[in-house]
C-alpha cells in the first residue's frame, strides 16, 4: 500500500447505477463496467416482464374457460 493511496478518492461500490450520474470522473473500465451493469439490468428487466405476461396469460385462460 503506498503512501498516497489514502489521497485518491475511493468511488462507493454499492452496485447501484444512478440514471443521469456524472459519467465524465469514471475511467473506461468503470465505464465498460457501467455498460455491462446496465445490460444485465435490462436483461433482468424483459425476463421479468416475461414471466408476467406469463402469468397473466394463464390467469387470462383459467378465467375465460
């Protein structure tokens, strides 16, 4: 551990991405990484959506019978 680590300023990593944050203090890792957040969210997003229009389509043939 050097001398001036203390001096640079840590980013908290708490795995949320804040929609508008200032991007331009992030280096193109952190950035890529944001990118890669980003995608598996949305990803996470449509696979829940899905399973809701699932059930929903179930309940709608249970009911119309």
């Amino acid at each position: 551990m050097s001398l001036f680590d203390e001096d640079v300023p840590r980013k908290p990593r708490t795995g949320a991405i804040t929609v508008g944050e200032e991007l331009s203090a992030l280096s193109e890792t952190d950035l890529a990484e944001r990118i890669e957040a980003l995608h598996e969210e949305i990803n996470r997003t449509q696979r829940e959506l899905e399973q809701r229009g699932n059930i929903r389509d179930a309940a709608n043939s249970l009911f119309q019978k």
